[in-house]
C-alpha cells in the first residue's frame, strides 16, 4: 500500500517536534489529509533566534481548515508525555499513529562531545521515542489502523 492509499480522515497523529523542520511538515501534510493532529514540543513562546512554536502549527493547520490541538511537553519527562497522551484521548478518542520526530543534535566528534551532552542526546534521542510510545501504547492497541514511526 501506498503512503498516498492510506485514510487519515478522523484518525489521530500524535507528533513529537512540531516546532518547526520535518516535525511540522509531517503535521501538515497529515492535517491536510484529513487527520487530527496533536503538535507537541517544548516551544510555546517565540523566539527571534529560532522561529516556530507547536501553538503556530496548530493555527495554520487549524487556518487550513484542519483539526489540531497542541500540548507541550517534554519527552524527557514521563508525568509530561502522560499529560500530553491524556489530553489527546480527552480531545479526539484515541491515538491512532505516534510519530516521534523531536530529537536533539551535536554535530560533533566523540571527543568533542561530553558526557552531559551525550545523555541528553539519549534522553530526547533514545528514552524519549520509547517513553512517549510506551505512553500512547494501550490507546494505539484500540486503533484498528496504529502505527509508530521514529525518527533518530
């Protein structure tokens, strides 16, 4: 089956990193096709050195004639993920497709990467994937259509 075949109409995406970047480009494409769509990110609040807010998304989605809510969260904290996977449920029923795109980056060599940054790369990176799946996981089980896709 074809990504074009698939019925997002009424279906739920819950997406991780919607700030901005392919986080937000997936948001939008799935909205026009008709899903609703959770924008979750730490970013609530603009900022000139780095544009893009889930609250954003969730206007132009809902500017495009889309279903959107946002929830900020951090995937770093489990009592936040299980916020944001409640609010979901209460707004739309379920979850039908979890799409863990937030992550965090250093482009640099082992040597030049400490270890305090290492564990926040395998905290959003790593734990974070599992920990936001792990959350949606009894609601993605009621899907008749779920699907889990992760970016690392």
């Amino acid at each position: 089956m074809a990504f074009d075949d698939v019925d997002f109409e009424g279906r739920t995406a819950f997406i991780t990193g919607t700030s901005r970047g392919i986080g937000k480009a997936i948001a939008l494409d799935l909205a026009d096709r008709g899903a609703n769509v959770v924008s979750t990110g730490k970013t609530v609040d603009g900022r000139e050195d780095l544009p893009g807010t889930i609250v954003e998304t969730t206007e132009e989605i809902r500017e495009r004639g889309g279903s959107s809510i946002w929830c900020q969260l951090d995937v770093r904290d489990d009592a936040s993920v299980r916020t944001a996977i409640d609010e979901t449920v209460d707004a739309f029923g379920g979850i039908d497709f979890v799409v863990n795109n937030a992550g965090a980056i250093h482009m640099a060599g082992f040597e030049d990467t400490p270890p305090k940054r290492f564990d926040l790369l395998m905290d959003v990176n790593a734990r974070g994937a599992y920990a936001t799946t792990h959350a949606a996981l009894p609601h993605l089980r009621e899907s008749d259509h779920a699907h889990v896709v992760t970016f690392s």
